[in-house]
C-alpha cells in the first residue's frame, strides 16, 4: 500500500509508507493525483547520479547550489533555501534544477510564485527557453486556470484567489513542487496559506533574507537562523575573478525641483488642471491599490494617515491599527509611496491654496473634522476659497 490517509473527522494526515512519515495535509488527493504520484514513484531515479545541463546553468556555484538541494532531498527534508546575491542567476539555477527533478521524475507539476507580473513574465520566458518542452501556464491572453500543463506561473494574489475560489480546480496535492522568487517579501501573513494548502517541495530564493520574529525567511523553510540551504553573496561574487558582478558607487545629487519644489503660484491654472488630471488620479489610484492590498480590502476613505512629511520611526498615527498586519501593510504603502515621489503631503482637489491652513493629518477621502483644525478667520479664508475648477471632494488628490 503506497499511500495512507487517515483522519480524526477534523486533521487529515498522509503517510508516504515507502519515503517519509505522516504529515498533516489541507484535504485528500483527486484520483489524478494518486495516479501521478504512483507513477512518480514507481519511475524515480536518483536525482545524485543525474548530470545538471550546463547550457542552462555552468557556473560553479550554481552547480553547487542545485546539488545542496539535491542532498536536502535526500535526506528527506522537503523545504529549501537559496540565498544567492541578485544578478547570480536564481531563475536560471532554479530551472536547471527543476530540468533535473523532471527527468528524474522527481516531480511532474511545478508552481512558481512571483510578487509581481514582469517577475512572472521573466520566469514564463526562462521556463519556455530552457525547457520548451514542459507546457507553461498562463498562455498570452489566458485568464482561466488550466489543469494539463506543467510548469505554472503565478502572482501570489492570483495563486491566493484561486485556491480560496468556489469551487477551486487544484486540490492540495496538485503540485510536486513549489518555487517562491524573492521569498523575503510576500510569503508571509496571508500568501503563506498557499504553502499551507499545497502539500509539496517547497524552495525559497532570495537575495536578502528576513530573520525577524513575525518575518523568519529562514523558519519558513525549516532553516536555522542565518543558515540557509545555499548561500552565495554579493562580495563572493564580486571577489571571483574574474567578477561575477560589477562593483558600483554611490553618487547622490540633489535637483532643483528636491531643492525649490513645486508651488502653485508658479503653475498657471490650466496647467493645475492637466497636473491634476495626468498625474493625481493615477497616484491616487497606486495609493488605493497599496493601502487596500490584500488582504485587506477596506476602502481608502475609512483609512487616516498622517502623509505630511511623513517619517516611517515617528508615525503615531499607525497606533489606530490595533492589528500587526494592517500595520505593516499600511506602512509599506507609505515607504513605497515615498521611495518613488519623495517626501510628499497628499491634500483633496478642494484644498488646493489652503497650504497655510493644512493641518498635519487628513484623512483620506475629504476634510472631515478639518474645521477643528481652523481658526474662525481660517474658516471665512476657506470658504471664500473659489474650488469650481477642482476636483470634488475626494475624488482624487494633489502632491504637494
């Protein structure tokens, strides 16, 4: 009897009789998923006597790095870690280690989880050079998930949307094995539910790993602190001779707009307007998108923040979350807000000119309880403020 499965009406274990103890699993096999694994096990080769493809991968830590996973597997440990320095080649290393697992029929149907769309775009294109024979998923202009193919990959809100989906078509023990890029970043809080449900190999690459309590890179794949699977940094790449990398220098200069900024009586009216209308919507809109991420979806306008000059050590007003996660979340759309237009303060269409009289927070969406803010004279300059040319109350917002 190759597999066991066995309950309590609550926990579902799977007994791999022949390779690993029980383990707890997130539901049962369909019947394709038997029938894989049973020929997955019956066709298995030693993935050690397995010659690596030197035209996907030839670099020496690259070798080194596939056969330190290789020997995890075989001493049974089904999670991984490759810390490799960006620019060394982690997809390219990935795939020539999956092109081995496949051969060895090791695995079969393998998942690749990117945080975002180019990543995804990238790892399609790898995948279709150096193994054109292994079906990919999504196909251009493919929406719907497909069951038949066997290299998938996905963005972790659509791998997380589908797996939560009524009727969801992949089952837990649909994939052999998983594949998280940059898994410093999004495989925490709620995106770890997919490694939860999937019952498979799962191998993280990184370049810069977390060892914090609440976001352990190393824990996730059953690593000790500092201590991956695979280490290879940017000094040893940078030591090799020759170089695997370039070098490089930090020059910081500083523009005229970071010295002087933008001040509104420098911009005529119709160019306010064609600003407001090219630029404020879509940055409000890249706002909405991070304060909103998943998986939490609460609309922007019950979110206050103080975005006035906004420094991510002195941020009081976070303290309004009592929830770690919205926390986080809500101060990674600051720092990636700030990062890529600076220091900045967010204010409504509808208080363009009122700079003297702004407070230090509002809230986004309008200028609820701004009266308490003003004196009786700042109220009579207010509303003698002529807005007929802005926008509504919180449609969307100005950079200031």
């Amino acid at each position: 009897m190759p597999f066991v499965f066995y309950t309590n009406g609550n926990d579902i274990y799977f007994w791999d009789t022949e390779k690993s103890p029980p383990r707890k699993v997130y539901g049962f096999p369909t019947k394709k998923d038997l029938e894989r694994l049973l020929f997955l096990r019956k066709n298995e080769k030693p993935i050690s006597q397995e010659l690596i493809n030197r035209d996907i991968s030839d670099r020496p830590y690259q070798i080194e790095a596939i056969r330190s996973v290789f020997e995890s597997l075989d001493e049974g440990k089904r999670k991984a870690l490759l810390v490799m320095a960006t620019g060394t080649g982690k997809t390219r290393t990935i795939v020539s280690m999956i092109d081995v697992l496949m051969r060895t029929n090791k695995v079969q149907k393998i998942l690749f989880l990117v945080d975002r769309i180019a990543l995804r775009n990238q790892a399609l294109d790898a995948f279709k050079e150096f193994l054109p024979n292994a079906p990919v998923w999504p196909k251009i202009g493919e929406t719907e998930i497909a069951t038949d193919r066997r290299v998938y990959a996905a963005t972790y809100p659509t791998m997380l949307n589908i797996i939560e989906g009524k009727d969801c078509p992949l089952s837990p023990h649909f994939f052999d094995m998983i594949v998280a890029d940059e898994s410093h970043r999004s495989i925490y809080n709620v995106y770890k539910n997919i490694f939860d449900y999937f019952d498979c190999i799962q191998v993280g690459l990184t370049a810069t790993p977390k060892d914090a309590v609440e976001h352990n890179t190393f824990g996730l794949f059953e690593c000790e602190d500092g201590d991956p699977t695979f280490a290879y940094s940017y000094d040893q790449a940078l030591d090799h001779q020759p170089s695997y990398l370039s070098g490089y220098e930090v020059l910081k200069i500083r523009t005229k707009f970071q010295k002087e900024g933008i001040h509104k009586k420098n911009i005529s009216i119709p160019e306010q307007l064609k600003l407001l209308a090219d630029g404020s919507q879509d940055i409000y809109k890249e706002l909405y998108r991070l304060l909103c991420y998943c998986p939490y979806r609460e609309p922007v306008r019950t979110l206050s923040e103080c975005v006035y000059d906004l420094e991510k050590q002195d941020n009081p007003q976070l303290e309004l979350f009592d929830n770690i996660i919205k926390k986080d979340n809500l101060t990674l759309a600051i720092d990636k807000m700030k990062e890529r237009y600076g220091s900045f303060a967010i204010i409504p269409a509808t208080m363009l000119g009122t700079e003297d009289i702004m407070p230090d927070r509002v809230s986004f969406g309008g200028v609820k309880e701004l009266v308490d803010y003003m004196t009786e004279e700042d109220i009579d300059d207010f509303e003698n403020f002529n807005d007929d040319v802005y926008a509504e109350e919180g449609e969307f917002y100005h950079v200031w």
